[in-house]
C-alpha cells in the first residue's frame, strides 16, 4: 500500500471543512458497514482514515448500527459530534466495497476533496436492474446445482436442485422490495424447496432427498455470517460476534422449521418420496461444476465484470487448498476441518498480499476464498436431527460445526500473522 501523508488538519477557524470531513468518514462507514465488513476490520479501517484526515474518532459498530464520536478540534472530546445510526445488515457486495476502496484512497492522496468523495459515495446507490435481477436468480439455481454435484449427487439431483434453487432465487429478488415476505424468506424457501424435492422424488425420479434439498438452499444458509461472528468473537468484538451468531442462528431455524414443517405435509398427503443411490460424477464433471458455482459466487458477491476472473479464481483457490490440506498432505486424514485449516490460512495470506500489492481490498480474494469452506450446511443439518428428535445425532453434528467453524477462523487468523492486511479490508 503507498504511503501517502496523513491531510493536512484544516485550521479551528474552519468548521465547515471539519463537517466535510466528518460527513465523509460518517458515509464511509455506513457504506462499510452495509457492504457487509465485520466489526473488527470496520472499526480499523475507519480509526485509520479518520487519523489519516485529522480527526480523533471513537467507532463502535454492531451488525445492527454504528456510532461514530469526533472530538471538536477547538474544544475537544466532549464538545464534538456524535453519531448513532441505525442500520440493517450488511451483506456482500464485493463491486461497491472496491469502488468505496478507491473513493477513500483518493480522498486520502489529495486527488478528492472530501466534500466531491461524500458525493461520490452517495453516487454508488443504483437500483438493480430487470437484468442484475434475473442473472441473480439465475445464480441461485447454477450455485445449487453446481454445490449438488460437489456433493456427491447424480444428475437427477443436480438438475433437481438447479430448478428448485432457480425458484428459490425467485424468492429472493421479490422479498427484496416486501418486507413482510423477506422476514419469511428462509421459512417459505425451505418450505418451497422440500416440498418441490419431495413431489420429484415421490412421482418423477428417486432423489438423493437431503442433498437436493441442502443445495437448492445453499445460499441462504448462514455459514459466512457464522464465520463472521466467530472472527468477531475472537477479535474481542463481542457484542457484534453474539449479535451476528444469533442472527445466524435464527436464519437456520427458520430454514430448519421450513423443512420439517414441508416433511409434514408430505406424510399429510399420503407422498413417498423414493431415495437414490449416490451416483458421484466424473472428474470433469466435479471441475465443471466448480467452475459455474465459482461464476455464480461471482454473480451472488455483486463484483464487478472487472473481477469476476478474480474472484472466480479466488473460489477455486480456497477448494484447492482444502482439498491439499485435508488429503493430499493429510491434516486430519481427510477431515474437513484440517484442510479448513490450511485453505483459511493460504486464503487470507495470499489476500492479504494481493490488498497490499494492488492496493484494493483483499475482500475480493477472502471472501470467495472461503465461501465453500464455510459450514452452513452442517448447522442446518445439526437442527434437522434436532427437530427430528435425533438429539445425539444433532449434537455430534453441532461439534463438527463448532469445529469447522473454529479450524476455518483459526487459519484466517494465523494467515492474517502471516500477511498483515491492509488497512483492515
């Protein structure tokens, strides 16, 4: 990252430049924040820019909201401006968080004045278009039926859960303007998806049941933000780690009681859904599908048309890398969580150089590099046996979440040792 030097502080005889300045770190932060940058590197990053403009600035951020207190230049810490804002969850948004990125460097440089870089900011908000839309449903069904095939499933259950996934992509895009609808989202997808599962399995084609219906919600599984909140939790950030697990956690029981409540209606109704020998697919066929899921990853982080090579790449990486780490040089014999070890450590490390060398958040590298690392699948399924009064079942599975979890943020951690990042991003 250049070194640039820190702004000239602007005179106590200058109160509209010092707003100027506040509003600019205020709106840098809110973007942040909804961009989906967890508390601790928020935090850094915004401590950093505010120093590097002159301002003594106090964050404190949560997945709910911010509050912001800059001390008055002529007056001091307690006679400055405080801001509390509140602030729905963030969530990915790989494309915005770059251009934020190269706002704030230019502001930073001189090349911007901080009054052009709020309106710059503000300048990001677009509403997506008919066709952002549709590619994002799209997206859902090539990453449920991409994730299928890695899975192990057969074609049936690979073109299964494509379609379901497709209709619960559909989902997605109308819960985003229907409050109402996106507070059931995940109860009515999953209830959707087992439902549709169930019909095929029972009348067309015998379906591997559960990794068809695992699939086709992929997406909305939690598993990132459950990373999130335990690299939040071990960063001592822990309002923000408990407030996001439990957010997580309540995703998963709304997928978890979709499920069972869609498993009931089918007994209701007299179906028999018929199982299918796992039939996993060739090679190729595995590197085919990790090709359209590391596109639709792509799709799904909102990057820009720029980077999606980048974080394409990125996905295939962290696949990679577990794959040698849990079998090739066997950590773990095999076990997912040593190979989640070793690909959080290569994956923060090489973003965290590829932040430093580009001058670009390494964001773009990180979260793809761990998108399929992450265990959401297995805490959906932890609550399935729960729900199904398989308590030692659930539980052994809930240790084995615990475990992928703490593997996965551990070599994030260490590869963050390895390779400082850059200004937290």
């Amino acid at each position: 990252m250049p070194s640039f030097p820190p702004m000239t502080a602007p005179t106590p005889a200058s109160p509209s430049t010092y707003e100027a300045r506040t509003n600019f770190v205020v709106e840098l932060s809110t973007r942040l924040h909804a961009y989906g940058t967890t508390a601790q590197r928020l935090e850094g990053a915004i401590k950093g820019v505010a120093h590097r403009m002159g301002l003594d600035c106090e964050v404190w951020s949560n997945p709910t909201g911010l509050i912001l207190s800059f001390a008055d230049p002529v007056r001091g810490a307690h006679n400055g401006i405080t801001r509390v804002l509140r602030l729905e969850p963030g969530e990915q948004n790989l494309g915005r968080l770059a251009a934020t990125d190269a706002i704030a460097e230019d502001v930073l440089a001189g090349r911007l004045d901080p009054a052009d870089g709020l309106i710059a900011l503000k300048a990001l908000d677009r509403p997506a278009s008919r066709r952002n839309q549709a590619l994002a449903a799209l997206s859902f069904g090539l990453s449920a039926g991409s994730v299928a095939a890695l899975l192990g499933a057969g074609w049936a259950d690979v073109a299964t859960a494509a379609v379901i996934g497709l209709v619960t992509g559909v989902l997605y895009v109308l819960a985003a303007g229907r409050p109402r609808l996106a507070e059931a989202l995940e109860a009515i997808a999953a209830l959707v998806a087992t439902l549709l599962a169930a019909a095929v399995a029972t009348f067309i084609e015998p379906l591997s049941l559960k990794t068809v219906i695992v699939a086709s919600l992929i997406v909305l599984m939690p598993g990132l933000m459950l990373t999130n909140a335990v690299s939040e939790l071990s960063s001592q950030q822990l309002v923000s780690g408990t407030t996001r697990f439990a957010g997580a956690l309540m995703i998963l029981m709304k997928l978890t009681f979709g499920t069972v409540a869609a498993m009931q209606l089918v007994t209701i109704l007299g179906w028999q859904p018929q199982e299918a020998v796992p039939q996993p697919l060739a090679p190729l066929a595995e590197l085919a599908a990790l090709a359209v899921a590391a596109f639709a990853f792509a799709v799904l982080f909102q990057a820009a048309r720029r980077d999606y090579p980048l974080v394409m790449a990125s996905v295939l990486l962290g696949y990679a890398l577990t794959r040698l780490g849990g079998e090739w040089l066997g950590l773990g014999s095999g076990n997912f969580a040593g190979g989640a070890f070793f690909a959080g450590v290569g994956v923060a490390a090489i973003s965290n150089a590829y932040g430093r060398w580009a001058n670009r958040p390494g964001a773009l590298i990180r979260v793809p590099g761990i998108i399929l690392l992450v265990p959401g699948s297995v805490g959906f399924r932890s609550l399935n046996f729960v729900m199904e009064r398989d308590v030692f079942l659930g539980l052994d599975t809930a240790f084995a979440l615990l475990s992928a979890l703490i593997a996965l943020v551990a070599g994030l951690l260490f590869g963050n040792l390895l390779v400082p990042s850059r200004r937290n991003l």
